[in-house]
C-alpha cells in the first residue's frame, strides 16, 4: 500500500490534523478526533498522493492554467472547464498501485461492510471556508467494486461546477487543491443531524444547536426535512429551546448498497429524547474543547442507542470576538458599520485608529497608559474597530444619551441599543449622572466649547473663520521635512495622529450651535418631518459637498473641450488611468490640480493604510467619465444644489412663520435658529475631512519609511509597511526580514475583505443583538420560517425549482423548495435566500451565511405563494418575508 514516495492509504489512527496536504480536511479532523478518544466510527483515508498518481495522467493542467485566467462571475466558463476537468479523471486509467491501496483500505474495515466514500479535500473545513458539500459524498456502499467505483466519482467532485465556482469566489488556486477519500464504516443510523456548538444564526457562543431527523443525517444537511431543533446552554445541559419540524422525509440504507428517500407521515413526537439531546451537548462541548473553537458536527445515533460523531469542521461564518481583558458580558459597538467601512482595516490603519483614541481618551481625563494601546474602549475584532460600551449599556445616563447619539448617525443602531439595554445580564448599575458631567466638562474645557458657542452666536463669520484657520493649523502641524530620519518620521506620526483630536473636535461646539438653533425652530414653530428637514439641504460650507462641485465643475470644463473630452468619453477607465500617470492626458493639470486640494480622499479613508486618490486616480477618472455622459443640465451636481438651497430657503421662511404665528419673538427666535443652521450645519463633515488629511499625510510618511525599509530588505514592496503596525516598523528599522509576516498578513487580510456581514453590535458570547429580534406579528401577506443568516434585502423574486440552466440577476432573491451544493453557482449573485424545507443548519443556510446573503428557510409553501418578479423582502434575524403588492 505504500511505495518510496508516499503512502496511499492511512487508517484513521494514524492521521492528525496536521496532515491536511496529505489527506485534505474532512480526514485530518476524524483523525484528529479519533485520536482525541471521541466516538468516531472506523475508517481509512486514501490520501492525496492516490489521487495525484491518477491526474498526473491526463492534460488537467491544461484546463487548470485556463481556470488561472477566468473571473470568478464567469460561471459559464467555470462550469465547461469543469466538465471538462471531471471527463478527464472519469476517464483516466487508474495505476495498479493505487487501485489495489483502495481494496487493502477497504478490506480493512470488515468483509463486504457498508462504508461511507467521503471526499476530503485539501482546501475543505478550514478556518475561513468550510466548503460545505462541495465535493461528492457516497453512501451505504458494498462491495470492492462499488467502492472504487465511488472513489472515481469523489476524485472527480473535487472539478463539480459548484466546487469551481467556490474555489475562484475565495480565491482560491485550483492548481493548488488535492483530494483524498475517506472510506468510514456506515452507521445505520435511527436519528441523525448536525450540531453546532455555538449558534450560527446569532452568533451566540457555547450555545449547542441541534438539528435532527430520522435515519440518515442527509437528509438534514441536504435540507430535504423540516427537522426537530432543539438549543441547549453548554454549560448547564437546560435546553432552552424546542421547536419541532413535521420530518416528512427519511432517508435509509438499503440492505445490499445505497439509499433510499422515504416519505414520512409526519409527526409531532420530537425524534430525540431530553437526555439524548444532552448527551449531544457535552459531546460538542468536548469536541470544541478538543480544538479551542466552535464547531460544526454531524453524528448519528444507532439502534442500540450508541452516539457516533462522523464530522466536525470549523464554523467559519460567526464573527470573531473582539479582543478583552475585562471580565462580564461586554458590549460592542462597530465603527466600521457606523462609518460605512465594511471592509477590514489594515494592521497599520488598525494601529493609527487606536493612537487617534488614545488622543480622545486623553481628552476626557483617562490617558493610556501606553498612547500606542489607545484608550481602553477601544478594540479590534475581524480586524475592524469597536467600542466597548458596556458602561454606557449599563449606566441610567448612557441609556438615555447614547441611543439618542446612535439614531442620529445611523437609525439601526439606535434601536438594537434598547434592544441589548432590555437583557437581564445587562442590568443598570450606575445610576448617578455625575461621572458623565463631569467627563463632558473637561471635554469641554479643553476644546474651549464656551468660547466656540459664544463666537457662534454672537459673531458667526468669525466662527466660520476658526474652522478655516484651524485647517491651516493642521497642514502647518502635519508638515515634515523631506529629509527626516525614519524614527522622527514614526515620532511625528504619532504626534500628529494623538495630538490633531482634540484640535479637530473643537469645531463640533460650532456644529452644535447649527443643530440646536434646528431643534430650538422645530420646537417654536412645530414644523415637523419633511418640512423640517428641508431646511438642511445644499448647506454651505460642507467640504464633500464643496468637493463634488468642483469635481463637476470639472468635468464641465473638459467637455467644453472635444480634445480634452474625448479619451473619457471613448476609452475604459483603465486606460485613462495609464494615460494620466504618464501624463499624456490634455486635462492633465486641471485633474493634477483637484487632486492637490482633494486627493487625499479616498475609498475607506479612515484607514491610512487604503491607498488615497491621489495614489491611485482611476476612481476619479471614472467619475469625470460619468459626468460626462450626463444628459440635461437638471441633473447636474451644482444645479442640484442650487435647486436644494432654494428649497431650503423657502422651508426657513415657511417654519419662520409659523412660528411668529404664535408669536412675534418666536418667530425672531426661530429665524435666529434656522440662520445658524444654515450657517454651521454643513460644518458637521469637517472634523473628519480634517481628520482625513492627518491620515493621508501619515500614510505618506510611512511611505517613505517603507521605501527605506525596503532599501535596507526588510520588507518586499513600500506598501508592506501598511501591514505593520507602528512598533513593528520601529523594530523593524534594526533589520530582519519581515516578508513572510506581511504575507500571512495580507492573506488574512484578503480573507476578510470577504466577508459580507459585520454586525452593528455584538456580546462578548459572540451574541449579535439584530439577529435576536423577537418577530412580532407578520404583517398580512407576510410569510415566517426560521431565521438562517441575518440581514435583510429587499429585490425581485426568482422562483427557482431546478438549478439546472438557472440564471439569477444580480441581486434577485433566490426562492426555492430546498437546495443542495449542485444550486451554490447560483448563490454568487443571488441578493437573499427563501427555502421552503430545510433548518438553520442545512446546506443552504451554511452558505448563505458564508456569501453574507440574508436567509430564511422552513417557509411553508413558499414557491407558490411567492411569483417570479415580486419584491419582496427578506429579513434573515427575525425569519420573515413581507411580499409587496
């Protein structure tokens, strides 16, 4: 069974998880955990050496080198190199050596015993992507011919259309994937399911969800059965919840080889008994002790009543925790959600944001102890930012304040604060309001608020006047000599990044003046809604507003010129974007001199390590382009505005006179208001377009320091700098090499910029607090099932009962009776997830929750209720989809 280069076949006993090149994921983890003691039925792996002896037989490299240069949204493509790919090895001749490694492995397991044929790849049930159902799995197979007929067909699941497609969505290198095959003893099971040991839909860790039917676990995974669920607290063995489903459909070993689908009468008797569903919750408790993270496991029970486990892999959709040394149940929220930024930060961009909170912490009266560290709120989790706010949660004040404070940036957030506020655990334990008053003096005192509302009010152009100084200050601040050492690169960096805060807020005295005289004018007159808002539209001296103006202006400029305008009106973006950088563009200077005022804008820009405009100008190349293809001066940017402010001035005069309706000082009183609205609200983007700048000036620093650290070889490229944090770089200026670090870094990096969901707030138990919502009565038309991923879209229908020649726009909303891995091409770009049958653990709900696509399933009969076309909505936390008329 082995030969001088590397063994075909390993029993169990004899794999560990350390072996994932030789024997892929599925067989390391049942390695892993036989060796663990854990009751895993017997089984051999024939690993990947087996399989390569068999490709390396035919021109797969051919078809892979053509699956290296095709876009992951090239499903069509995918699919027909695919095919391809499983022809080949369907119809590759099989070496000696390895056909005969498959009938030692499987005489080892008994004369003529059922196995199980697995495929276990080696890109399968890792930390980041499980691959759920990619590949082939075969079952109740007997006999030495049917079993290396089933082993054939795994080793070609490994090119199945939705395996390819799985791989190019998480880049994943199609050369760089094997497949071994697990041949596991049958467990002819009475009740089977899956279990994770924290729940996937809200994120709640130690919590055990158990899904389980009759007979075999296929039927669950595969979402074929409304099984039984059943949630257990780990720690206590009480279930706390039990929902039973109707189980209509078993699926069972037939006495000589394969399966059968039964269909049930039904039932309301829960297939597992309380001590069972027990028993399954400590044996998940062990299982993620044993790997120190929570897990996704299937297990069988047989007719004697013995509990196998026959999986385990990682759960790869719950949000990391953010990192704490504080004791209880803690509260975070996202400023990644709360700023837009989706997408994870950079290590350095990680680093300055926390320097930045050290400065606001310093502000308040509780410097750092360390400025690097930042203030003691701050915390990193899938490497975005949050905020502890747990004694705001817990405080009678921030309780009244911080809701308030949340809905006005972003109204979600303000209602899953009441939401967490009403958990037992988190109850008021600071009643009195002195520590806030007395916080919110020295905050004020050091940015001098008193002195800044008094100018507002009494002397606005002299208000104004600061904030425009001020922005002189800081370039003057941000200044560095060309030819500064690395370390005073890095001390001025820092200086700059703790230093500017304190500086940049003392504007928001002014902002708040605006917002008052708004809210004093609502008050006075009663104007209400749309009428009341109408007033902050096109306000002044708002610097994005300012800043698309004058790209517009721009724009118009170039097209008044045919030379000029013609490369954006004839040429991709691409292509301008080469033009410009080799200065061949006739707009050249006219751009070249937006991006002095502007470039140091950008996508992400609260990141200092995302590159800015100015760096990269093909985003604005592409706007100018766009601009330029506008039909109708009505939709131009400075015709909006001046449209917006003239419906802004007639609203002012309107809610004026309401309000002196009532009242001659009144209406003065409201006038008064609305004029410092006008005048100071705009004013609200401008810490942070200062802020900005103070980002984008030390990214060109660390710039320079990357080039120098390159120089001296410690790194590969200057923007490997943006992978370190400030300390790395400092040690780093002693030497070493660092490429390796920066390379697991930006893997890890790109892992994350995957990720779809990021919740808004989260508990330290891995709780996210949206997707706890209490459903509450579905409004008429409404259709209810169980929640499978969170979020919610709304967009067209697309009723779908066989995938096969499938297509879904981007954004339709996939509504089917179940699916299993031959439908996930479809979920690339599908907006939502509707599935008649299944639980929150089946095929479809893992990958829904992987392609961060909202997901409710169990929905009875919805393929019919619901039509092709309809918008509908889908809201995956509460498990409900409202249908619109």
């Amino acid at each position: 069974m082995t030969t001088a280069r590397e063994p075909l076949a390993l029993p169990f006993t004899e794999i560990n998880a350390g072996m994932l090149a030789e024997v892929g994921g599925k067989a390391a983890n049942l390695g892993e955990l036989t060796t663990a003691g854990l009751p895993v039925p017997p089984g051999c792996c024939l690993t990947t050496e087996a399989y390569h002896r068999v490709a390396e037989g035919t021109a797969l490299k051919d078809v892979i080198a053509e699956l290296a240069t095709t876009e992951a949204a090239d499903t069509a493509t995918l699919a027909e190199l695919a095919g391809r790919a499983r022809a080949l090895l369907l119809e590759a001749p099989v070496p000696d050596e390895v056909g005969e490694a498959v009938d030692e492995a499987y005489a080892r397991l008994g004369d003529r015993v059922p196995v199980a044929v697995r495929s276990s790849a080696t890109a399968e049930d890792l930390p980041y992507a499980s691959f759920a159902g990619q590949q082939d799995t075969y079952l109740n197979i007997v006999g030495p011919e049917a079993v290396r007929e089933a082993v054939r067909r795994c080793w070609a699941s490994l090119w199945t259309d939705r395996a390819v497609a799985y791989r190019a969505s998480n880049g994943i290198d199609h050369a760089a994937v094997r497949l071994a095959v697990v041949l596991q003893r049958m467990v002819d099971a009475e009740v089977a399911g899956v279990m994770f040991t924290a729940n996937p839909v809200t994120g709640r860790r130690h919590e055990a969800v158990i899904d389980a039917a009759p007979g075999l676990g296929e039927a669950v995974v595969s979402g074929a059965v409304n099984p039984d669920r059943f949630v257990v607290d780990m720690a206590s063995g009480r279930i706390t919840e039990r929902r039973i489903g109707d189980k209509r459909v078993s699926i069972r070993s037939l006495p000589g080889g394969g399966t059968e689908r039964a269909d049930l009468d039904g039932t309301q008797e829960a297939c597992l008994t309380d001590r069972q569903v027990r028993e399954l919750s400590e044996l998940g408790r062990k299982v993620e002790d044993h790997y120190g993270a929570p897990q996704d496991t299937e297990w069988a029970i047989d007719a004697a009543g013995g509990l196998w486990l026959t999986q385990a892999r990682p759960i790869t959709t719950l949000y990391p925790l953010p990192e704490t040394t504080r004791d209880g149940l803690r509260v975070y929220f996202s400023v990644n959600v709360a700023q837009g930024v989706m997408r994870p930060f950079t290590p350095m961009g990680l680093a300055g944001f926390k320097v930045i909170s050290g400065g606001a912490a310093t502000m308040a009266g509780h410097p750092p102890a360390d400025p690097q560290d930042g203030a003691a709120i701050a915390t990193a989790g899938g490497q975005r930012m949050f905020l502890d706010i747990t004694a705001a949660v817990r405080s009678r004040a921030g309780r009244a304040i911080l809701p308030r404070a949340l809905a006005f940036g972003e109204a979600r957030a303000g209602v899953v604060f009441r939401q967490v506020a009403e958990d037992p655990r988190l109850s008021v334990t600071t009643t009195s309001v002195r520590p806030l008053i007395r916080t919110a003096m020295r905050i004020a005192g050091r940015v001098g608020a008193p002195k800044r509302v008094a100018l507002a009010l009494a002397r606005p152009q002299a208000a104004l006047d600061y904030t425009r100084r001020l922005g002189e200050t800081l370039e003057a601040r941000l200044r560095i000599a060309p030819d500064a050492t690395a370390e005073q690169r890095l001390d001025h960096a820092e200086r700059c990044l703790r230093g500017t805060f304190p500086m940049i807020f003392s504007i928001m005295p002014v902002v708040l003046v605006g917002y008052a005289g708004f809210g004093l004018a609502g008050r006075l007159s009663g104007a209400k809604g749309d009428q009341l808002q109408a007033v902050l539209r096109s306000l002044p001296h708002n610097p994005t507003t300012e800043m698309d103006i004058e790209l517009w202006r721009l724009a118009t400029d170039i097209g008044a010129d045919p030379e000029a305008a013609e490369p954006f009106r004839t040429q991709p973006v691409g292509e301008l974007a080469v033009r410009y950088n080799g200065g061949e563009l006739k707009a050249q200077r006219a751009i070249e001199r937006f991006l002095a005022r502007y470039g140091h804008r950008g996508v992400a820009e609260i990141d200092l390590g995302m590159p800015r405009w100015s760096d990269e100008p093909a985003h604005i190349l592409g706007v100018l382009a766009n601009y330029l293809r506008l039909d109708g001066d009505d939709v131009a940017p400075d015709a909006m505005f001046a449209r917006g402010a003239q419906e802004a001035e007639l609203a002012v005069r309107q809610i004026v006179s309401m309000a002196a309706a009532k009242g001659r000082w009144r209406g003065r009183l409201a006038a008064f208001g609305l004029r410092r609205t006008r005048l100071f609200g705009g004013l609200r983007e401008l810490p942070k377009y200062y802020m900005v700048e103070v980002l984008a000036a030390v990214r060109r620093s660390m710039r320079v320091v990357g080039e120098e650290l390159v120089a001296k070889g410690v790194l590969d490229t200057a923007d490997d700098v943006y992978f370190l944090d400030f300390r790395e770089v400092r040690a780093a200026l002693g030497g070493g090499h660092l490429g390796e670090l920066v390379a697991g870094r930006r893997a890890s990096y790109e892992q994350e910029v995957r990720r779809r969901h990021v919740p808004r707030m989260l508990l330290s138990d891995g709780t996210e607090p949206e997707a706890l919502a209490v459903r509450e009565a579905a409004e008429d038309g409404a259709l209810t099932g169980t929640p499978a991923s969170a979020g919610t879209v709304t967009g067209p229908a697309r009723v779908v009962l066989d995938p096969v020649g499938a297509h879904l726009e981007p954004g339709e909303i996939l509504v089917a009776p179940s699916t299993d891995p031959g439908w996930t091409p479809l979920f690339l770009t599908a907006g939502g997830l509707v599935m008649e049958m299944g639980g929150s653990m089946s095929h479809g709900a893992v990958v829904a929750r992987e392609y961060g696509i909202p997901a409710v399933v169990g929905v009875a009969d919805a393929t019919h209720q619901i039509v092709t076309g309809q918008t509908i909505t889908v809201d995956g936390s509460a498990g409900v989809i409202s249908i619109a008329d």
